[in-house]
C-alpha cells in the first residue's frame, strides 16, 4: 500500500484474511484510521506497505477486488526491482503507478466498470495500412535485425530517416503474429502523444491503442489502464509513467527519443523510465527498441561493436543515417557574435536569411530556451535585480502580464512602478526571454509582407503560451497549416514535430552549456540542436518545388569549439567518442555510478551537517571502501520556496558495491532523522543514477 515514503516502515504489512489471496490481488485494508489499497504480494497475504511483527495481532483484510485479474509476477518483479534499485518501498512504487481512480472504487463500482468493454480480438489493420510507403535499404535491414534476433536494440536513425514507421512495422509484425501480444510504445513528453496516437489508431483503429500520461482526467487513466491489462489494448502509448503499466502480453517495448532527460522522474521515486523498459524487457523476454537520432552517451556505449578486448555492449546498434522524402540534412551555419556589433540579438545576415523565406513562403523556427520577457529586472541605478524572495534565483519578468514570476516556486507579483530599493522607475529587463524575442522579431518585420501582401505572422510556442487546455494543439495545427511564418519557442518545439514546410531553424545564445558545471550540458545541448535542426527541410518535394535549401543557424561566441564543429557535420559519432573519452578520463557515467544524498531544511547549515554526519556513519557500511562520498555542497539553485536544499555526490566504479552502500545506509538515515542533528531536516531523498548534478 501506498504509504509515505520516508516513514521508516518496511517493505510488507501482514493481515489476516478469511480465505487465501491470490498474490496481485487488489484488496482494501485498514490502516491507522484509514481504509486503504492494498496489493496482496505474495501467499501469506502481506500487502505492499509495512512488514508487521510476529507476535502483533493482525488486522482483517478488508474488501478484495477479486472482479480484476491478480496483478501478474512479472508486473510485483518489476515494482520490487524499482523499489529496490531506486531505494524506494514496494508500496510507494505499486500504488502510484496503479490510476488514482482505482484507490476510491467499491467492489461493485470496479465489477459495473469492468462490464463496460473488455473485450479483445484480432488488430483489423486500416486503410493507410492498405497504403504502406515503401521501405528504404536501411529500414529493411534494420527490421530484418528486430525480427532475428532478440534483447534491446538501439535504433540510431537521423531526424526523416522513419523511426516510426520502423515502430509501426515492428508493432504489426507482432501483432498479426501473436493474437495475445501487446505493445508498449513509449515518448518523452505529453504533447508527443497525439500525433503518435493519431498514426497508430490510423493503422491499427481506434479500438487497439490507449494512452498513459498525467495530463488524462482520472477516469480516462482508470479506462486506458484496465484495457491494457485486460489485453483489450493491444498497443500502450504513454510517457514515463506507463513504464509501470499492467500489460500482461508484453512482447515488444519502443522507447522513443530514448535520450530525453524526461524519461527520468524528479519527483517521489526518482526511476528512469528508459532503464526500467530495458530491465522489464529481459524480464519479460520482450524486444526493446531505443530509438533516437542523438542517443544517451549511455546507450551508445551500451552498443558499441566488440573490439580488441572489449566485448562490446549488451544491445544491438542499427543505423538509419539517411532521411527519407526529406531533403539532406540542414547545412549548419556558424555566427560569429564576436563580431557582430555589441548588443545585437539576431545578426543581420540571419535576419536577411529569415526575410527572404518569408518573401518565398516558406517557414523559419527560432529556439532560444528561455521563456518569459527578460530573466531579471534591474534597476540601473543601485543595482537592484528582480530577485525572488523565497528562492536564490531571479524572478522572470513576464511583460504580456505585467508580472514578476519565480520558475522555481511560482511566487509572482506584479512589476513594481519604480525600483523598490531607490525608488528610480527607469527599471528595464536585462537579458531576453521568448516573449521579448517574439516583440523584437515583430518589430524587425513590421514592414516587410508576405507573398500574398499580408503581415508577417509570429508566434510562440513555450510552457506560458500553452497553459490553456488545447492552446498548443491549436498552435501546432496553425503552424502545420502554413498561417504562420516565424515560430520562436523553447526547447516543447525543437522535438518530434513534423513541421512540412520549415526551411531554416536558428539557436540564438546555446553558449551556457558549453561551460556548465553539470558534465552532461553538452551531451544535452547537442542533442537539443541536433533535434532543431531536424526540424528543417523534412519535406524534400517542398524544398525541390521551392528551390530552397534547408539551414541550421548557430549564433555563437565560440565557434570553434569541438561541440560545435561536430554539429557542422551532422557527427554525432565524433561528437560521442569525444565526451566518452573525456568522461572515461575522469571516470564518469558510464564509467562510474553515481548517486546523489539530498536533505532539505530551513538552514543550509543543517541540510550540509545531517549529509556529513550521514557520510561518517556510512564508513563502516559494505562496499564503503570502494564508494567515495564527496563533501556535502548547496544546490546550483540553493533555496527554493524558503526551504534551502543542499547534496552529497557518491561515486563508485562498481554498481553492485554502490547498491550494497545504499541499501544498508538507509537505516542509518531514518536512525540519524530522529536524533538532534536530524530534527531540524525537512525531507531527504537519495536520487540513483542522477540527471542533473
């Protein structure tokens, strides 16, 4: 059962019950004052959530939801390999990933549910299956390899070169093969979801393909989930979550854009859902596919072919370098802002470049990763900045609403009339976000038309812009449709879209990644340019019928770097083996395992003595002489919310002797919260194979 997650309880809580529980039964237990949902976990009917003593009398299980088919063992295997990996309870994982909906159904409610459809038969395939595009030389070779062997592949294909279509070959070969199979088709984001959905249910009908994600109303997660374990659905799409989906036919799993940092959960139990797919694949005896045209360096190296002494890795690398029905991939242009006239946020030959599409109506998309007017306020003369009171970080001035609005606790306030400090009103934004660059490309192009003698039409896709229920939908269709001529937005438009007609993409200011302190910024800013660029000339009759040729522009500082130059050539190969080598040189992921120790409290004084008094009691733990724990330090972002945050890095070359560290440790920890030096902790967490360091 679910219960909180630093409470100190076990793992199990036994009960009494009448009769024998099948193991996965779902059951309503009480617990303290409350009536619970439990998970029957295995024959002597404890439950997921607290192990109970011997001699203590056991409570009664309450009411069992016996109208639903027993969670399977590979599903307990699965919640029991995160709890323990990720150092979470059995009964934090099972719970959560089970539709919140489930928790509040009677016995009755759940049978009259069930009646509703559960029916399941042969996938009829639709019309546009009648139609299937001829396959190139690459995604034949490459379905030859899914088809022949077994175990995780990892699917490198450049943008256009027709992952999905691979998917959805892979997806109906299995089906028509197997009448049980089911499919779990995985994509980072939620506003990934509907055009995949919409090419699944297009070849497979609507009756075969459900949803998973956190943006579906709790009824619609309850009716996709029990269809999935059912076997009604034959194909699962979801984001991370549906990683713990019930889907007792698994034979096939797709993770989508396997790079994304959002397949790695940063709230409660903090699993990467990538890891969990490839670790329920073996489980399962289920092909895993990875797709991505900048993969992880962590897969990378997973696949690399054997060599010398090296055995390789564990997964099968296919490649797709080609695109198709797209033109070749975008020439990457380097600006030099050195020298470019100080101030200057779009230089003049990109503004050119951006006209003379207009004026041919074609499309241009600029990505700059910062949303909001300007990152800060600031008063000229006493150097007053737009600081957020609650938080070690600037509030963002968003100009469209007037407002001060910190990203990290959501504290807002209006703009003040005059600096608070001095009272001088001549304070002005410092910096640019989207919502100013929207303006300033507004302004530039006030007076140039388009073809048809209209006004240049601009919008912005970002988290502010598409707050309302179906906005980037709408934004989306109107991009699709050609009514708009330049898109600026955040990183929500530089993956997996499949925009016709955009000939030109431009990063304006990418440079902060280059020297962040989180060693994984390049790998990630790579990656995110890479994606933009995708953008850009997927439509190779467009380009032919336009005479255009497809750009990638880079404005930047340092135009010589490595990172750079990798990225002109489209190499992600030499991209890759650069960051390996630097990283196995300093004995980093994946070289190296790693583990964050958080604690949170009102002092970061606190927060830092509670980690470094963790650490000396983790000295006499097993595997403690080959993990190093580093000093105690403040977050980039110190204090978020009035609650400052500080973390300890542990390092180890060996998995198996940092999971050994962890799980002793976590005795400790509990032990060390109750005794003074603890009391003044709000919260700890220990965070396995972090993301952001």
């Amino acid at each position: 059962m679910q219960t909180p997650a630093h409470a100190a309880l076990g793992d199990l809580l036994s009960y009494a019950g009448t009769a024998p529980l099948v193991p996965g039964t779902l059951v309503r237990v009480p617990l303290g004052r409350r009536e619970v949902l439990g998970v029957v976990w295995n024959e002597a009917t404890s439950l997921a959530g607290v192990q109970a003593e011997p001699d203590m009398a056991l409570k009664p299980v309450g009411a069992a939801l016996d109208a639903l088919a027993p969670l399977g063992e590979a599903w307990r295997d699965l919640v029991a390999f995160a709890a323990r990996y990720y150092q979470r309870s059995i009964g934090e994982i099972a719970l959560a990933s089970l539709p919140p909906q489930l928790r509040d159904l009677t016995t009755t409610q759940l049978a009259r549910r069930l009646k509703r459809k559960t029916t399941t038969g042969p996938v009829a395939q639709t019309a546009e299956a009648a139609n299937l595009i001829a396959l190139s030389t690459e995604q034949t070779a490459a379905l030859a390899r899914i088809e022949a062997e077994s175990g995780t592949f990892l699917l490198v294909g450049s943008t256009g070169s027709g992952k999905t279509e691979v998917y959805l070959r892979c997806v109906a070969d299995l089906l028509a093969r197997d009448p049980e199979a089911q499919a779990l088709v995985m994509v980072p984001e939620i506003n990934l979801t509907p055009q995949l959905e919409a090419r699944f249910k297009a070849r497979f009908g609507d009756e075969a393909v459900v949803s998973l994600h956190s943006g579906m109303t709790h009824p619609q997660r309850l009716a996709s989930w029990l269809a999935a374990h059912s076997g009604a659905a034959r194909i699962v799409l979801g984001t991370r979550m549906a990683v713990f989906a019930s889907i007792p036919g698994l034979k096939l799993i797709v993770v989508d854009e396997e790079h994304d940092p959002s397949y790695k959960q940063q709230e409660g139990a903090r699993y990467s859902a990538r890891d969990l797919a490839v670790w329920r694949g073996q489980r399962e005896g289920a092909k895993v596919i990875l797709g991505s045209a900048t993969p992880s360096l962590e897969s990378w190296h997973q696949s690399r072919p054997a060599e010398g002494d090296d055995p390789g890795g564990r997964y099968v690398r296919l490649e797709m370098p080609s695109r198709i029905g797209a033109g070749e991939l975008p020439a990457v242009r380097l600006v030099d802002m050195n020298l470019q006239p100080p101030k200057t946020v779009l230089s003049g030959a990109l503004l050119e470049a951006i006209g003379q599409r207009i004026a041919r109506g074609e499309q241009s998309m600029i990505f700059l990763n910062r949303r909001g007017y300007a990152p800060v306020l600031a008063c000229g003369d006493c150097g007053w900045k737009s600081e957020c009171t609650h938080c070690s970080a600037y509030r963002v001035f968003h100009k469209i609403d007037r407002t001060l609005r910190c990203h990290h606790c959501g504290f807002t306030e209006r703009v003040p009339r005059a600096c608070p400090a001095c009272g001088n009103p001549d304070i002005a934004p410092v910096g640019r976000g989207t919502e100013r660059l929207e303006e300033h490309l507004a302004e530039l192009f006030a007076d140039v038309k388009r073809p048809d003698g209209s006004a240049v039409r601009i919008a912005r896709i970002d988290a502010d812009s598409t707050k309302k229920q179906g906005a980037l939908e709408s934004q989306l269709a109107a991009v699709h449709a050609g009514e708009v001529d330049v898109l600026v937005g955040t990183q929500m438009i530089a993956k997996g879209h499949d925009f016709r007609r955009i000939t030109l993409v431009a990063a304006v200011n990418p440079d902060g990644a280059l020297f962040s302190s989180d060693f994984r910024a390049p790998e990630r800013l790579f990656s995110l340019l890479m994606q933009s660029a995708g953008r850009a000339g997927r439509d190779a009759a467009y380009l032919a019928a336009q005479g255009a040729t497809a750009q990638m522009w880079i404005q930047t500082f340092h135009s010589q770097h490595p990172l750079f130059m990798a990225l002109r050539k489209h190499d992600y190969a030499a991209f890759a083996r650069q960051q390996l080598d630097e990283r196995q040189a300093a004995a980093m992921p994946p070289f190296a395992f790693q583990a964050l120790l958080r604690a949170d409290a009102r002092e970061q004084a606190v927060a830092q003595a509670f980690l470094n008094i963790a650490a000396d009691a983790a000295e006499a733990l097993p595997g403690a002489d080959i993990v190093t724990r580093y000093p105690a330090v403040p977050l980039s972002i110190q204090r978020v919310a009035d609650v400052e945050r500080a973390q300890m890095l542990i390092e180890s070359p060996s998995r198996a002797a940092l999971q050994r560290l962890l799980a002793s440790w976590q005795p400790l920890l509990h032990a060390l919260r109750r005794t003074p030096e603890g009391k003044g902790v709000i919260r700890w967490l220990v965070d396995v194979d972090p993301h952001s360091i």
